[in-house]
C-alpha cells in the first residue's frame, strides 16, 4: 500500500488528535503529502512540524468545518498550495453526553449536527468541486456504529452519524461514473481522547463498553486509520458508497 500515495495528497479533518491524527500521518508514511485540519491550530501545527521534520510533506490549516467559508478556504489552500487533492478524510466531529431524548436542548442538537453533518457536508462539496475538475479522487467520511443502529440515550449523536451515511452514499452514486469514489468508516469505541473524555463522565460505562465488545478491548486510532487509507487506496477501487464497520465485532453481535 505505500506506493499507492505516493506524489498524492490527502486532507484529513480533526486531524489534531485520536484517529484524524493517526490517519494525517499514515498518509504521509505511505508518501502522500498531508493537509492537516483542525480547530485547533497548535495541535495541528505541532503535528504537522513533526512530521516535515521526519521527511515528509505537511502543512496545518485551522478551519472551523460548520463555517462553510472556513472550509472553502481551507480546501482552496490545501488543494493550491499541494497542486491537487487525491485523497479526504472527514473526521471532525463532537460527541454529546448522553440523555433522555425529552430533555435534550434545542443548542445542543444544533451544535453536534452543525459539526458532525453539516461540517461533513460542507467539507465534501468543496473537495468534490476540486475532484470533479481532476476527474478523480477517494473521499471518506466518518460515520459510526451510531450511524446504524441506535442506543439509549444517544440520539442527537446517532441522528448525526445515520446522516452521514445518507450523504455517503447519495453522493457517491453521484459521483461514481466521474472518477471519484466516496465511502464512509463506521469505527466502534477507539480508545481516543474524545472517548477518553467521555468515559471520565460516566463511571460506568468502561464495564458497558467492554461487556459488549467480543474483542474484549478497544480500537485503536491507526486501526481506523488503515481502513481509510485502503478505502482511499487503489485496492478499494471497486468499493463505492460502502459504510465499513470497524468495531471488534459490536455490531455482529
């Protein structure tokens, strides 16, 4: 797989931490040259230095993805300052805590679907606008196992993520006889800060979590992010307006 990215470049959103991080740097292991995107700039800029250090191509751009002029900027330079875009992962997303659907916030719906649906359609309207002229590219968006099924107390979370397998897969058939192929990774619970954070909240739920899982732990980051490279990858050339479940078997269940 190394030499399918190489003299390719790849944009990947929340790229400042958890698996956004360890996707941005399998890309550049494997040649590409990287856009690392994330709202929080020194993150991503320490990531980025890092990695020029180590020999490869980055760059850190800040961009907030429900502001869609924000992305319309950042998609500009990445894909100007690299010369084109091969590759975009869309990984940026919140979690919410979880809640009885009757008391949720009306601010609180907006804010997780302005990030995690809305931030994901805007990111991939400008990267297919810049596609479509190349006549090729590979776009992944970051779904969950959320995205299919549901849980108790997770809705705002779940409506979300269904949503992004819906723009996955519409576009995707969109774009499937122009060259472009677009898929979404649906992981399970990563061991990421996000989650990190999540599970300090609600004491109970590493018991849940494990419970549940036949693989008896938690993913890891550069578990996702081998399954977005291959979807990006030539070996995937066949796959279109799939959702891969990456989960330790959660869903099998």
């Amino acid at each position: 797989m190394d030499s399918s990215f190489n003299n390719k470049v790849a944009l990947v959103t929340g790229a400042g931490s958890g698996i956004g991080l360890a996707t941005a740097r399998a890309f550049a292991e494997a040649g590409a040259a990287v856009a690392l995107v994330d709202v929080r700039e020194d993150e991503v800029r320490s990531a980025a230095d890092e990695m020029v250090a180590a020999g490869h191509k980055a760059m850190a751009i800040r961009c907030k993805v429900a502001d869609e002029d924000d992305v319309a900027a950042m998609v500009e330079l990445a894909a100007s300052t690299f010369g084109r875009l091969d590759a975009a992962y869309n990984n940026a997303g919140v979690q919410s805590p979880a809640v009885e659907m009757a008391d949720a916030s009306t601010e609180e719906f907006d804010r997780v679907n302005a990030i995690n649906l809305r931030g994901v359609w805007n990111c991939m309207k400008y990267e297919l606008r810049r596609m479509r002229e190349q006549g090729s590219g590979a776009i992944v968006n970051c779904s969950s196992i959320g995205g299919l099924i549901g849980l108790p107390g997770r809705a705002l979370y779940h409506a979300c993520k269904h949503g992004v397998i819906g723009l996955t897969k519409s576009a995707a058939l969109e774009y499937a006889s122009r060259g472009i192929r677009i898929n979404a990774v649906c992981p399970g619970t990563i061991e990421t800060p996000m989650v990190a954070e999540m599970l300090a909240k609600e004491a109970d739920a590493m018991k849940e979590i494990l419970r549940d899982q036949p693989i008896g732990r938690l993913g890891q980051p550069e578990e996702i992010a081998s399954a977005v490279l291959w979807l990006c990858s030539p070996g995937a050339s066949f796959v279109i307006g799939h959702a891969l479940v990456a989960d330790g078997g959660y869903t099998a269940r």
